[in-house]
C-alpha cells in the first residue's frame, strides 16, 4: 500500500496526526498502543539497471503496548503483526456491530448457515459484535452451549 494512503487512513479512522517514530518506521499512539509500519521506495528497473524510486511503499504493519519493549537478547519480541492497514486500525478500534442488543434478525440461507442449523431461522441478539450472541424464537439450532457465538454476517435484520 502506497504510504500516502496509509497515513490518510490512520489519521481519518483514529484521529491522530502519524509521525516519523524511528529509521524509515512511521507510526501513531492510540489508547494505549503504539501502531507502526516501514515505509520504503518503490524499485524499478530500467535498461536492466534497478533503481529505488517511485512513491513510498507502507509494510510490515505492527502494534505493541506502549509499555512493552521487544529484547531481542531473550528473544521476546513485544506485539503483533498485521497483514494490512485495516487489521491495524481494527486492532486498537474495532468497527460497530451490524446489529445491536434487542434486534429481531433472521438467518441467510448461505452454506454455512444451512450446515450450522440456523438458515431462515429468528432470533434476538443478546451479545452485539463480530460474533454474536442470539436468544432463538421458537426452536433455534441445537446448541450445547448458551455461550454460542454466530458470526454477524450471517444474519440480516428483520
């Protein structure tokens, strides 16, 4: 990803200004964490010579605590990594629930849904997120656990 972009991203998402924090290694401070990524030109080549230019490329996407420090000696390396910009922001601030507490959704009639037992089925969403929690109408999948979780994706709003 195009550097230019990842810094627009960063600061329209979490609303702090990205600055340089280490060699080639920009990064912001967010609630706690600090989140970072290697910035570098592009390569090109031309007449079989390589050349390092063109706009700079954003990788290596990372996030640590602000009080965790990697010590290489004890090969203790502090944080994640991300395989993009977006995993990056999610980390620190993960997006709003599709659905909230009290909502009447319904099952898609999708693959995973019709294997799992819950394709066109209602239910009231007990716990908002990625992975909700769903009190069934009527007669829901069978579940061993009150504690399941069904992915959000699968369900519309009715």
């Amino acid at each position: 990803m195009l550097h230019d972009k990842a810094v627009k991203k960063v600061e329209k998402a979490l609303g702090r200004k990205v600055e340089l924090i280490g060699n080639c290694r920009y990064g912001v401070a967010y609630d706690g964490y600090i989140l970072s990524w290697r910035v570098s030109r592009q390569w090109k080549v031309e007449n079989d010579k390589i050349k390092e230019d063109g706009p700079l490329e954003a990788s290596n996407w990372h996030a640590r605590r602000v009080d965790d420090h990697s010590d290489p000696m004890t090969d203790y390396f502090a944080g994640s990594y991300f395989d993009n910009v977006t995993q990056l922001i999610h980390w620190v601030k993960p997006p709003e629930p599709k659905f909230i507490v009290g909502d009447l959704v319904k099952g898609k009639d999708n693959k995973r849904a019709n294997r799992m037992g819950y394709a066109s089925k209602l239910g009231v969403v007990t716990r908002a997120g990625s992975a909700m929690g769903i009190k069934w109408v009527n007669d829901g999948p069978k579940s061993y656990s009150s504690w399941a979780s069904y992915p959000e994706r699968d369900f519309v709003r009715v």
